[in-house]
C-alpha cells in the first residue's frame, strides 16, 4: 500500500505558512519519505489570505499542482474562518475523513460543522514567547507542532532538525520551543 497524503496550509501574509510547508517537507525527507512545499502567492501582502501546500509519500512526488482534496488543512489564523469568502477556501475541497488543525480556541470555532478539528491556541504561545513580527504573531512553528502530534508519520524529533536547518541559535531554539509547545497543547473540538 502507497503511503501518500496532502497538506493545505492556509495563513495570512508574514504568519509563515510558507516557511511551514517547507518546514514539513525536510522533516519528511528526513525522515526517509519524498515531499514537496509548494507554496501559492501572488502579489500577496502582509495579512492577505496565503495558501502554502505539501504532498508527502513514500514514493516520488511528480504532481506540483495546488491541492484541491487535502488530507489535512492547517489553518494559522482562525479569523479566516470567520470571514465567508476565506471560510469557503479554507474548507474547499475537503474529505469526510480530512482533518482541520486550527490555531483557535472553542469559542472561536464553536459553529465549525466538522467531525476532526485538533486546535491548539498558537497565537497564545508566540505571543508568550515574543514570535512576532511588524505586529503578526509567527504562528507557524506552533501550528507545525500540533500538525506534529496530529500526524505522527514524523517523529519530532525530525520537525526539530528542520527548525535547526532553517535557524540557528536563539531563533532556532524559541522556534524549538514554540513547536513544543504547539505539541503538547493540541486538543481536539467535542
């Protein structure tokens, strides 16, 4: 049996959605299967609605396209959902067995109608770690933890390497620390 899944990240500008998917993609790689990060933008500026997707295998990835029935779709900011013409992006497409990883609280998706919404409360965590930037909390490496703990195809450990790849030092090591956090705080919607 293949194993093969996609991935749909949906942010707004300067939350790292992109930097996510590329994130995903080396700790797949690392962990011996074949990824893509295809990220999706135009002339997209700080706050707009970004979408970032990935595909991930256990044999090579051909496909480069945008990812119209994903598996998982990460969602960095919960207000997408709230606004019509983001909330039909955001859950375009979906299969009765995808899963929605949101970074909300309940209140803030309490009239989401899906039966498998893992939330965890990212903006809450970076905010507590000062991962902001011109305003925007960085809610990637957070949502990239409880997408993590969600997945479990991809040891931490192998997230962690990733972050490492992509930062060095202090970044490095808060990034670390926020991706824990995103982990260990997931929950899932009742």
């Amino acid at each position: 049996m293949i194993f093969y899944k996609e991935v749909r990240w949906h942010g707004r500008g300067g939350q790292g959605a992109v930097t996510s998917a590329e994130l995903l993609a080396s700790a797949a790689v690392r962990s011996g299967l074949y990824a893509v990060s295809i990220p999706f933008f135009g002339a997209e500026r700080r706050g707009a609605h970004v979408f970032a997707f990935n595909r991930i295998s256990d044999k090579p990835i051909l496909l480069k396209s945008m990812i119209k029935s994903p598996d998982y779709v990460i969602v960095l900011d919960s207000k997408l959902l709230k606004l019509k013409e983001h909330r039909g992006r955001v859950l375009s497409g979906l299969k009765k067995e995808s899963v929605l990883i949101v970074n909300a609280t309940e209140d803030d998706v309490r009239d989401l109608e899906w039966d498998k919404v893992a939330l965890v409360d990212a903006t809450e965590i970076v905010l507590k770690h000062g991962l902001v930037l011109a305003g925007i909390p960085l809610t990637n490496t957070a949502m990239l933890g409880a997408f993590a703990k969600v997945f479990v195809k991809i040891s931490p450990e192998k997230f962690e390497e990733s972050i490492r790849g992509k930062w060095s030092g202090v970044k490095a090591e808060k990034n670390i620390e926020v991706f824990r956090e995103g982990y260990r705080n997931v929950r899932w919607l009742e």
